[in-house]
C-alpha cells in the first residue's frame, strides 16, 4: 500500500500555476496563428491613407459632381476565360465614349487571385475585359478617366460563374 501524502500549499500553488500557464501558452499559440493568417489591415499603409481622408472625401465629391453612372453590363464565362462588359452614362443619360479604364479584380477578403483588367471599347459607352478567374466572389474596381482630366471611380462586387 501506498502512503497517501498531504496536501500543502506548495501543491495548490503549483496546480495553479500549472493550470494558467496551460490557458497562456494556448492564449499566445491562438493569438500567433491569428495573426499570422490575417494581419487585420486590407489596405497597405492604412495609418498613411487615414491622414489623407480629406483629399478621398473631395473626390468622391468631385465624382458625385460629375453624375456619371458606370453598371457592369454583363459577365460570361468561356472556358478558362471570363468576359467582363461594363457600361458608362453621364448625368442626361448619354453614353460616355472615349474614356481610359483601368481596373483591378480582387477577392473580398484577400488579395491572393488579384490582377490588374485592361479594357478596350466597345462603342456605346461600352467597355470589356477578359480574364482568367476562377468561379466565385470577387470585387471589380474600374478607374476611368476623360480626355478632360475628369475621374470616375466604382467598386462593384460580381459572382464570376
């Protein structure tokens, strides 16, 4: 038979101790992995981009001022590739011919898959792309600017089939 031995402080103060480093040690391993797989920020230098929130309000202003309308008209998979069309209306309705576009294709909640969409006319206030993206979510930010200097800007979020 085994002597049972008392129970000290000792005991209770190494049991407790034991028992929080156990929660610390898995409070840190979850905080490394966390942060780790998502850093928090989507935006690079988003401090940098804060100080400079005057300047964004008074282009989307300037934007607003224009009263362009920009729809993305239709999106058709063939194969591998994906045909983008969006569409461009000045405030009377008209349609915006002549216009540069750049864009970009992105996932919501990352940036793996991200490229750039280079557009080319198509008459009409109309405009296309082809890209190679896989089926999903994804957000479509189009930049287009006059021969008058003038820029318009939208973010829409397309279902890629």
């Amino acid at each position: 038979m085994s002597k049972r031995r008392p129970l000290t402080g000792g005991h209770v103060l190494a049991a407790l101790l034991g028992f929080f480093a156990l929660i610390l040690i898995a409070n840190a391993s979850f905080l490394y992995f966390a942060v780790k797989t998502y850093p928090g920020e989507k935006e690079k230098k988003s401090y940098r981009q804060g100080l400079l929130f005057n300047d964004i309000l008074e282009a989307r202003a300037a934007q607003d001022a224009l009263g362009w309308r920009a729809a993305i008209d239709s999106v058709v998979r063939d194969g591998d590739a994906v045909t983008l069309v969006v569409s461009f209306r000045d405030a009377s309705g008209s349609t915006l011919d002549g216009l540069d576009l750049a864009g970009t294709l992105a996932r919501p909640a990352s940036d793996v898959g991200a490229q750039d969409v280079a557009f080319a006319p198509a008459g009409a206030g109309r405009y296309w792309a082809v890209v190679a993206a896989e089926a999903g979510a994804w957000d479509l930010t189009v930049t287009a600017r006059s021969s008058a200097d003038e820029r318009f800007q939208f973010t829409n979020r397309v279902m890629l089939p």
